[in-house]
C-alpha cells in the first residue's frame, strides 16, 4: 500500500497529476483545487490512498492528513466512490464539509456535481458521528473526524478491494478494535491485524 509521495510535478492533466519519485512516474488523482494550485516543477507532498478494483488500480492523493481521512471517511457512506469523494473535496474545504455536517446543510453537498439530493442527505446522516458538533470559530480549522472511523472506512475498502465481501472486512476490523488495547493508531497496522484474523478463511463472501 503506498501512504504518501514526496517527489516533483512531473505533468498535469485536469485532475491527474504525474509525480516523479527518484525517476519513476506516480500518475496521482487529486482534487481539482489542489490541481489548480500545482505548478511543473514543484515539489509536493501527498498522503495517498490506493483504491484496487478487479481491472484498475488508481492512487488517490491529497495535501493534508485531513483531507485522506474525509476521503475514506466519505468513501464509507452507501453510493460514494472514489470518483464522488474526490469532487467532494475538489468543491468543498474541510472546514465547509464540517459545517455542512453539523448545520446537516444538505444542499451544500448538492452543489458539488454528480451529488443527488439523496446521496447528499445521506451523507450528511452518515457523517453526523464523525465530528466535534459545535460551531467552527473564525480561524479555527475544521475538527477532525474520529480517527477509528477514518482508520476503520479506509481499511474495510482495502480488504474489499483484496477480496473479501465488506461484511466479513468490516467484521474483521470490528474485531480488531474490540480486542485492542490500546486500537491501532494507523490504516497499516489494522490491516495487517485484520488480515492476521481474516487469513485463514478460506471461503470469501462474493462482493456485493
């Protein structure tokens, strides 16, 4: 699993940006508003998110830890993929998607393009747990989401993503939370005890 990239802009195609790490090229998908700031040349830092489907591979990249937990934590809500997230985040700051969430400003998350209204109340049902409900004041940064259930949405959509149904990840995530003591405190680290309790299934639920 690749965690984040520190290399040169390379190229830049609309979202899609080529990012060279000691000579090898990392095509990135990133927000729009990060596409539009980036220049050739320039030096970035991107925490990533690897999204494995049965013919793709795509790599996700995003300028702050808090960005990548939104993404996996928007990725967790029913009818939201990797495509959706990502113009979430293109539109919507951190701090806007936070406020939006606690105000439960549905229509803030209509206004990005390809959001229904359905989905955009659902994500604002979905994501009502995940943050610190009190309004942001002025210069405050937006409040981050809950780091087991950014830890939890982001390693329940790598075990799909390696074969297992999302029942039986999220039941295998579930389990690693309830046992630890202290949980996990990184994405890498619930995997690999996640899959140290899946591994030895031998019959995987075929994903939905």
């Amino acid at each position: 699993m690749i965690a984040s990239l520190r290399g040169v802009v390379a190229d830049i195609a609309g979202p899609e940006v080529v990012v060279e790490v000691h000579g090898m090229g990392y095509l990135v998908t990133v927000p729009d508003r990060s596409a539009l700031r980036f220049s050739l040349g320039e030096e970035v830092h991107l925490h990533t998110s690897m999204v494995v489907r049965d013919d793709h591979v795509a790599l996700f990249g995003f300028e702050s830890r808090e960005e990548l937990a939104l993404f996996a934590l928007l990725r967790s809500v029913n009818g939201v993929g990797p495509k959706m997230a990502l113009a979430v985040l293109g539109h919507m700051t951190p701090g806007a998607i936070h406020d939006a969430v606690i105000t439960e400003n549905d229509a803030a998350f209509r206004s990005v393009s390809g959001v229904g209204a359905k989905t955009a109340k659902l994500i604002v049902l979905s994501l009502q747990g995940a943050f610190d409900h009190r309004p942001r004041l002025d210069g405050e940064s937006a409040a981050a989401p809950e780091v087991s259930e950014v830890l939890k949405a982001s390693v329940v959509q790598a075990l799909v993503g390696l074969g297992w149904s999302e029942k039986i990840a999220r039941s295998g995530v579930n389990q690693v939370l309830e046992s630890a003591s202290p949980a996990p405190v990184d994405a890498s680290t619930l995997l690999r005890e996640a899959l140290s309790i899946l591994g030895p299934q031998t019959n995987r639920e075929s994903r939905a």
